[in-house]
C-alpha cells in the first residue's frame, strides 16, 4: 500500500505558470511531486509547450486567465489544495505604468489570497522579491544578509513597492479562515456512516429539466420517482458538512464519537421531553432529537443514473464547484449574521 506521500490526490495551482519562473516550477512539480493528481497552469499568455506536458500521467490543466480579475482566479482555484503564486510584471524599465504594474502584483496578489479564503485552498507560495528588501534609495549595500539582517527598505519604485506591497498582504493572511468561527464541533456521528447529498444546484437543475422533458416524454417520465445525485462524495453528515466548515475555521473533534451511542439516545430524548414540556411556553427546537439522531446514524447512499437514462440529466455543477459555492455561501450567511 503506497503510503499517502505518494498517492497523487493533490491538485496544484500555478499562477504566471507560462513565464520564466513558472515553466520551471510546473516542469519540476511534474517530475518530483508523486503527489501531484491536476496540475492547473494559470497565465494571461499560455505557451504551447504546454500541449507536451498533457501526455503525462497527471492531468495539465492550461487556463488562459487574468490575476487581475478576481472570478477568474476563484474559478481557477476552485478545488486547488495548493497554490504557487509566480504571475506578476517584472518590469523596472517603465514599461509598464505604476497603476498597471500595482494592478498585477498588488490587486492580483490579493485576488489570489481571496480566492484561497473563498474556496478552502488552504496553502499559498508567493514569489516575492529581493527588490522587497533593497537596495534602498538611498542606496545602502546589503553585503551577505539573512532574513533576519536589519536594513532600511525604502522604496519609490513602482516594481519594488508592489512587490513589497504583495509580500506584506501574504504575510498577513497567513492563517486567515474564511470565517472567524474558528469553532470546535464534536463528533457525534460515526464516520463510516454514509450520508447522500447533493448540491442545491444540482438538485434545481434536475427539477428545470425533468419540466422541460415532461411533455415531450410523458410516457416513460409520468409518474416516475427520480433520484437526485450528483460527484458530492459518500461522506457521514458531519465530515461532508467539514467540507465546508474546514475551510472556515471550524474543527471536526474526534475520529470517533465522543459519547456512546446509548447517551446520545438518553440526551435525544431528554430533548424530546423538555420539547413536549416546555411547548406551552417556548419552542425548544434543538439539533439532537430521537428523529435527527436516528436519521444521522443511519447509512443511506444512492447510486443510479436513471435520471441521465430517461431525460439526459447530468450535474451542473462539479464536486469542486459545489464545494466552493457553498464555501461562499457559509461565509456570506456569517457576514450577514453578524
Ligand atoms: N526574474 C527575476 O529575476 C525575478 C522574478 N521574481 C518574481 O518572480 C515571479 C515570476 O517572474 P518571472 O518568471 O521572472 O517573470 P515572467 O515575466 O517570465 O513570468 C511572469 C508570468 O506571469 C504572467 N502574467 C503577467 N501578468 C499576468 C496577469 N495579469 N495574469 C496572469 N498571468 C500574468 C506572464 O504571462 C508570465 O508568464 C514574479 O512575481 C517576479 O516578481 C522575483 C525575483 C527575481
Ligand atoms: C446532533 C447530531 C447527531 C447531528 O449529526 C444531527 C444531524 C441532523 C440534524 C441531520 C442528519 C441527517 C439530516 C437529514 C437528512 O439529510 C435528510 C433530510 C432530508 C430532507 O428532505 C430534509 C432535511 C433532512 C431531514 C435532514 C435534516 C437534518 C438531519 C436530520
């Protein structure tokens, strides 16, 4: 059995992956990282060696796309477990104006750090730049520093003060969550029982079409029951709800469940009899009651395509999407809450 350092489950991210530093990075991910499952080529200019690499065991994904636009980095990151951040204008020349170079590596590096937030990409590698410590105007040698060698960054030049800029932004979201629950839950469910869910999505895409093909197929579709399903993964209900709280801060306590299955029962009930007790007063509505409990302890997966036999129904939307949406949406839902 491989251990896990080998198997290929990882999906990499390279952004500037076309230019100088990133071809090497993107040819080097491929031939030293066994782990590597999709490797995702992020470049304003794709190049065509690029065609070369998809041959290879592990999936090249070129995406033609601009750091400067925050949709296209998310999409682009979208299920990503690991980004190296290399696209920038190196450009000391005046090439490029101020405004455009601050553009590129400012707003494209902030794009990038929320795009991470946003879709749960929990690991970013910034190229960054000696040009970020000096020289300096005033023109101070730095002769055979460490990091940690005091000196006067000071700058006035659009490339290094963009650069200095980008650095400090990845600095300080290190360690950001998407939401500041930075909770702890604890499990109560085991983790090989099975729940089946679907993304809301997917679930409104099935329902649009089997409206549209009703008419035309009411002989085989009339008075048929459809399951709903789509790439979501067999998952208990608490590590597919993890999914989305992971990537918010929140924690999953316990490979096992904490309490034994006859307390959870005893406290289900209790709830049930504090619900029936207090109604004449106040709706106590809790999470754990004899009902949720049984159904959260109960296996119950699905696995058919006949709604792709009888009317073509595929899911719109990808695991990686429908995990990244609902991110976006957990976190919507606690900015709102707030
Ligand atoms: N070349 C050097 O001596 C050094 C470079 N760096 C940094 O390394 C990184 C890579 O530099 P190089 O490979 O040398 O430059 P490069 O110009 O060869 O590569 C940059 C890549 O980023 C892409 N890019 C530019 N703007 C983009 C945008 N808006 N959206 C998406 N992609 C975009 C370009 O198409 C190019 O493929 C840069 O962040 C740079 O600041 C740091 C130190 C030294
Ligand atoms: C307190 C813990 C035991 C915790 O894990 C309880 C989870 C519990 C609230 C959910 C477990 C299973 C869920 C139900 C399931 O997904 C099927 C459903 C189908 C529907 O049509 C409506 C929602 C639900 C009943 C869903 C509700 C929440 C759970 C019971």
């Amino acid at each position: 059995m491989a251990d896990s350092a080998q198997v290929p489950t990882l999906v990499y991210l390279v952004t500037g992956g076309c230019g100088f530093l990133g071809e090497h990075i993107v040819r080097m991910l491929l031939e030293r990282e066994p782990r590597l499952r999709e490797l995702r080529v992020f470049d304003l200019h794709l190049s065509s060696w690029l065609e070369e690499l998809k041959a290879g065991p592990v999936q090249v994904t070129a995406i033609q796309g601009d750091v400067t636009q925050a949709h296209e980095v998310a999409a682009a990151m979208s299920g990503s477990h690991v980004v190296i951040h290399t696209a920038g204008l190196v450009d000391v020349f005046g090439k490029a104006s101020p405004k455009t170079i601050h553009k590129v590596n400012v707003q494209g590096t902030q794009n990038v750090i929320d795009a991470c937030v946003q879709t749960g990409t929990q690991y970013l590698v910034y190229t960054s730049s000696m040009e970020v410590v000096g020289p300096n105007i005033k023109g101070h040698p730095f002769y055979r520093g460490n990091e940690d060698t005091p000196y006067e960054a000071v700058h006035s030049h659009p490339y290094p003060c963009s650069k200095a800029l980008a650095e400090q932004l990845v600095l300080e979201a290190n360690g950001r969550k998407g939401l500041r629950f930075g909770g702890r839950l604890f499990r109560a469910v085991p983790a090989s029982v099975e729940h089946g869910r679907v993304y809301v999505g997917n679930v409104a895409w099935m329902h649009i079409l089997v409206a549209r093909e009703l008419e035309q197929r009411a002989a085989l579709m009339g008075g048929q029951v459809y399951f709903c399903y789509d790439k979501s993964p067999y998952k208990s209900y608490e590590d597919f709800n993890m999914e989305f709280l992971s990537p918010c801060g929140l924690r999953l306590i316990g490979a096992h469940p904490l309490l034994p299955y006859w307390l959870l029962v005893l406290l289900a009930t209790l709830n049930a009899l504090l619900q029936w007790l207090l109604r004449p007063l106040v709706l106590y509505t809790p999470l754990l009651n004899p009902y949720t409990l049984a159904m959260a302890n109960t296996t119950f997966t699905v696995s058919t395509n006949k709604a792709q036999r009888h009317f073509g129904y595929k899911p719109l939307f990808s695991w990686e999407e429908s995990r990244t949406r609902t991110i976006q949406w957990v976190q919507a839902m606690e900015g709102s809450a707030r």
